[in-house]
C-alpha cells in the first residue's frame, strides 16, 4: 500500500507542528498521528473515526475540558 497522504485541519498554522494529522487507508480505515510524532499511527474503523468527528462537531467532549 503507497504511502498515505497525511491531512490537518484548515484550523492548523501551515507550519505549525502540534496538530492531529488524518489519512485513508483502504476503504474503511483511518490512520490518526500526531503530527509531533508522526512514526505513532493509530489505525481506526471508519465508522469509529466519524463518531468522533460528529462527537467533537456536537460538542460531546465540552465536559471533558480542564
């Protein structure tokens, strides 16, 4: 399997090194990595990946917050 192509959000400075990073692998995996140690990838299911973004979207993690 090539290489992935890594994304960040559009929220990130262009040349800012401190951000979660995603990238498709296959049809149904999601790679996570942050981007201040890149060679740390975790693999996620689709599904789980777009919980987790409706979650942040929806603000499910607010009371989470320190």
């Amino acid at each position: 399997m090539p290489d992935p192509k890594w994304l960040k959000s559009s929220y990130s400075e262009a040349s800012a090194n401190n951000c979660v990073e995603v990238a498709m692998r296959g049809r149904s995996l999601v790679a996570l990595r942050d981007s201040t140690r890149p060679s740390l990838v975790i693999p996620v299911h689709g599904s789980t990946f777009h919980a987790l973004v409706q979650g942040v979207k929806t603000g499910g993690f607010a009371s989470a917050q320190g």
